[in-house]
C-alpha cells in the first residue's frame, strides 16, 4: 500500500522549499524524498525539503535537506516560511516562537496582518567572522572574499558589476574548494549604494538558488567588516528573489533577519 504525504511548497524571497508536518506524517529518509520531490520535472520542484517537528528544548523543530540530499544545518528564508506555517494553520498562537535547528535555537517575531503572518524576522544569533580576507585559486582565477560562518559556512566576496559573474561555472568550483571541508555557500556582492546592495548566490548543495537567507546575513557581516555598511543600520540584501533586511545589533552582536513569508500551494504526493 502507498503512502500519501501532504505537503506544503513556500517561499521566502523566492528561495522555495517543501514542508512536511513531521508531527503527524514521520518521514524515514528525508533524504531519497528531497532528491526525489525537489526535481522540477519529475517531483514537485524545489530547493530542497523541511520537516516541521516536535522539540523538547523549543516551540518546535526544524530539519531541512537540500535538492542533493544533503542536510544543511540552518536556513533563514525557511525559518521564517515555518513561522507562518505554524501560525497560519493554527499550530500556534504564538507571535514569538523558538525553534530548534542544527545550528542552536532561532527565535522568531511573527508580522501578522489580517490574520495571516505577512513578514517574519528571525533572530540569527551572532555571527562569527572565520577569515576577513580569504584568497582562493580556481581554475577561473583568484577570488578574495570573507569566511563568515552563520552556523553555517559562507564565502562573501565583493564584485564591480553582477553582470560579469559566471555563477554556473564559478560557484561550484569554489563551493568545493579543498579550503571548504564541508563545502561552502558562495556569495557575490555587489554595493549599490549606501545601505542597499545586490547578492547572488550558489548554494551548498542546491546551487543557484533565488536567495539565501544565511548568505545575506553573511553578506552583511562582509560588508560592515569591510566598511562598506554600519552595524546598527539595516542594511537591504537585493536577490533575484526579493529583498531581506539585515540588521546587525551592536549591543547584543546579534543579526537580524527581516523578510516574507509566502505560501504557493499545497497538495499530496504518493511514495
């Protein structure tokens, strides 16, 4: 007999995964299931899986595969896509939520409109510069950029013009880089104007990915320990998805995280 899990897709910014409740659906190999569902042409299409699941230390729990089947430990764009799932479908009625993820407990503040939570803003934890200045040789040149670590690991490096970025072909050669144990996320980042700048991103395990709530956290630090932003002053990551607003506290070292939250559809798929 097949089995019938219900599924939710959202996206935050346009990075989009798919959701399962965990607490009534237990998924026994989330991994074969996100390389399976997440294929455009043959699943449901996706950056990747998350579970939604019970916790004995928070509100609830998070796990989220990426598109390869890899388990990432932490994702800000799905973090805040988890806070109005809850709250939408009534799981919670609370606007301040805990959740538990691989990198340590996220807290999030839900922004609720008419009933429905339009925007979230997720409480990262601070932010841990690994190396300010970084040079990595690739088989396309060199690439200075900043090793920052978001509990997860991300390589920020700064461009004149977006335009010129062969992504495809760049950004596996330096998510695999021998520098990278665990592989890396790959930022570029190009400064706009004060305040306002524009990131693409290659994500570790996913690929191209329409934003990257992390990578525009990292991008941020990068940015503000270059001196090209202010901490204490939001800063607005652009992706081709949409637009986060960043803002690192300089009394507590902590950054935060604002953006929306959609839901696309839902739906059922058989094993």
């Amino acid at each position: 007999m097949k089995m019938t899990f219900q599924f939710t897709k959202m996206q935050g910014a346009g990075n989009d995964y798919i959701y399962v409740n965990t607490i009534n659906q237990p998924v026994k190999n989330p991994k074969e299931l996100a390389i399976q569902w997440s294929a455009y042409h043959t699943g449901i299409g996706s950056d990747g899986l998350v579970l939604i699941g019970p916790s004995k230390i928070a509100d609830f729990s998070m796990r989220i595969f990426n598109a390869d089947g890899s388990e990432a430990k932490m994702c800000g764009n799905a973090s805040r896509c988890i806070g109005k799932y809850l709250y939408d479908k009534k799981l919670t009625q609370k606007t301040q939520i805990s959740l538990e993820t691989l990198s340590g407990i996220k807290y999030l503040e839900l922004h609720v409109k008419n009933g429905k939570v339009q925007e979230v803003t997720v409480d990262m934890g601070m932010p841990e510069i690994l190396e300010e200045s970084l040079d990595l040789s690739i088989a396309d040149g060199t690439y200075t950029g900043t090793f920052v670590s978001m509990g997860n690991p991300h390589f920020v490096t700064f461009v004149d013009d977006m335009n010129q970025v062969n992504l495809p072909i760049v950004g596996p050669q330096l998510e695999h880089h021998n520098h990278f144990p665990d592989r890396a996320n790959i930022e570029f980042v190009q400064l706009l104007s004060e305040g306002n700048a524009r990131m693409r991103v290659w994500e570790r395990g996913s690929g191209i990915t329409q934003a990257c709530g992390t990578g525009a956290c990292a991008s941020a630090v990068a940015l503000i320990a270059h001196k090209k932003a202010q901490k204490g002053e939001k800063i607005l990551i652009h992706m081709d998805g949409g637009t986060l607003s960043i803002d690192w506290n300089p009394e507590n070292g902590h950054i935060y995280m604002t953006g929306n939250a959609v839901t696309v559809f839902e739906g059922t798929i058989e094993l």
